[in-house]
C-alpha cells in the first residue's frame, strides 16, 4: 500500500531541506548523509514549517488511531482515541489547512456514515483547489524529480479525501457514486497511488457490471505495471459475480486461487473479520501478505454479507467458509475451536 506516513513525512522534510543546501557546495553530500540521523533523533532542528509540525503530529496520530487502537484492549482504548484525537486538534492549531487532520477527526466527530459522507462531499472542492495551488507552485525550474515529488506531495491530501468518499460511498450503498469518485482519483492520479481501483473493483462487483470490471482489469497494465489483476480485491469481486450468476466452477477456482495466493488465507476466509477502515488511508501492508487479505476480506464484507443466510454471515459469506472448510478441514476446526473459546472470553 502505497500511503505510508512516516515514509511522507520524511519525504516532506527531506525535499524541505535539500532545498536549503547549495548543490555546488562540496559539504552539501555530507549534509545530507547526516539528515536521516537529524530526522530519527533531531527532528526539530530540520527546517520545517507548521505545515510540515501539524503533518508529523498526524502522523503520531496515525500510529494510535490506525495501528494500536485495533489492537488494543478495551481499557486502553478510550486512552488512544482521546490521545490520538488530541495530536489531530494541535496538527489543525498549527495549521487549519491541515486536510488529513480535518478528515480523520470527521470519523468520530460527524455522526453517523452518511453524515459523514456529505460533510467529505461538502468540503472536497476546497480541498482540491488549495492542494492544486500548492502543487502548481512548485518551482519548474528545480531539479525534475524534485518537482515531481513536490507535486505529488501537494496533492496527496486531495487524494486520500478522493479515496475516502469512494470508500465511504461503497460502505453506504451508494456504488454508482463510489464509481464516480474512483474515477476522479484516477483521472488526478493515474498511477493510483491510493490503490483506489480495489474499491472500484467491489463497488462494480455490487452493480453486477461484469463488463465494468473487465474494463478496469484491462486498465491495470497502465495504472499499476508492476501489479497484475490478481489481488484479492479484483479475485473476489470476480468471484462474487461468478457464485451470483451460479456459475460454481469458475466461482470455485477463483476461491481456490485466492487460498493459493495469500499465506494463511483459509483463517482469513473462514474468520471474516471486519476491521475499522483505517483513518489517514488504507493501512500499509506488504502486497500479497496476510494483512492485505485482512484488509480486502474486511472490506469485502460488503459482498459477503449480501443476502440473509442463516449463519449471519450473508450468502456468499456463508458458501466461501464452507467452500474453505471443505478444503482445509484441519484448519476449519482449529479456527471453529478459537472463536468458541474467543466467545467465551468475551461474555
């Protein structure tokens, strides 16, 4: 996953600061050997604006409300939502411009996801026609890569807020709209740094736009070429379609080639674990690992659970755990045991 804010953050500061040394100066390759170490232990002595503090803050933020938090017991809980919602309240004193503060503190502030959805809807031309001023005044005389990334990171707030009106229009039901939105990210990003094309994928698979989605499978060369159509989200959207339009043996093959592709991936599918979205964007996983598989399962649940079944799990929710313990039977009754037990615990 492409959006990892303490990767951004150092960028921000990185390109900051190697705009204040001289190229020409034999000392200027030393300076910024140093800047890694500056950057982990001195941080403030770096050159930054209040834009660049209220960026790291939402990056300690990010670290509570997005890693710890689901994680975290219930007594600890209350302690990182009133820390991490502290550290977005100063990044937003420091500066009002702060979009991925103002969109994080949304989540909790704004009841209720339609609610939350209009007030992202509201505010996104904002949000577009400030970060577009500040990607159009990058220099065009620097150095090209260093223009490049100061473009980049100027629009990069505008399009986690693009993602996350997909993502929550898709979470809504509203997937004609999610559509919409996807295709405004990829239109101001076309190499779909926020991986926005996996809520594509679902929101298609949910109009039953089979069409749509061999569509988008053709677009993958040129949005990502290092990444075939063969992540979870595009194989289960397909298998959704296939097990709708009972067409078994292709809906099958496709579960069998998810289980092929992700470690512990029958756990993943029998558990179906619905995880918070995360905050500041999509977590940051390693493609093709456990986690990612968590994550598109978990946004998956809006296929899953389509349909009243009673297991509670939802038609298609209720045939892919079936399907996967009918092939790792072993695995099936270790994880039926574990979730007794977890049930247990929980009352």
């Amino acid at each position: 996953m492409a959006h990892d804010p303490r990767r951004e953050d150092y960028q921000r500061l990185a390109l900051r600061f190697v705009r204040t040394i001289d190229p020409q100066d034999p000392a200027a390759a030393r300076e910024f050997t140093d800047f890694g170490r500056r950057f982990a232990q001195e941080r403030d002595s770096l050159p930054q604006t209040d834009a660049d503090r209220a960026f790291h803050l939402v990056c300690r933020a990010t670290e509570l409300i997005d890693y710890k938090l689901p994680f975290a017991e219930p007594d600890q809980a209350a302690e990182l939502i009133r820390h991490g919602q502290s550290l977005l309240d100063e990044a937003l004193s420091l500066d009002e411009k702060c979009f991925d503060a103002l969109r994080m503190k949304s989540g909790p502030e704004v009841a209720g996801l339609d609610a939350r959805h209009e007030f992202l809807v509201k505010r996104e031309p904002e949000v577009r026609a400030d970060c577009e001023q500040a990607r159009d005044a990058q220099d065009p005389s620097e150095d090209e890569e260093r223009v490049a990334l100061g473009r980049a990171l100027a629009m990069r707030p505008y399009w986690r807020w693009l993602a996350s009106l997909a993502e929550g229009a898709l979470i809504c039901g509203r997937n004609r709209e999610a559509i919409s939105w996807c295709e405004r990210l990829l239109q101001s990003d076309p190499a779909d740094t926020c991986d926005v094309r996996f809520t594509y994928a679902y929101a298609l698979a949910k109009l039953e736009d089979e069409a749509g989605l061999d569509a988008l499978e053709a677009r993958y060369a040129k949005i990502s070429p290092t990444r075939g159509a063969d992540d979870a989200w595009m194989l289960m959207a397909r298998m959704a379609l296939a097990h709708k339009a009972c067409r078994m043996e292709e809906a099958q093959g496709l579960l069998a080639r998810i289980c092929r592709t992700y470690p512990e991936a029958a756990v993943t599918l029998l558990r179906q674990t619905e995880l918070p979205d995360g905050e500041f964007a999509r977590l940051h996983v390693a493609p093709y690992s456990t986690d990612e598989l968590i994550i598109a399962a978990s946004e998956g649940i809006v296929l899953l659970q389509e349909g009243a079944d009673r297991t509670g799990r939802g038609v298609l929710g209720a045939w892919v755990a079936a399907q996967v313990a009918g092939m790792y039977p072993a695995v099936a009754l270790q994880v039926a045991a574990e979730m007794r037990q977890e049930g247990v615990q929980g009352k």
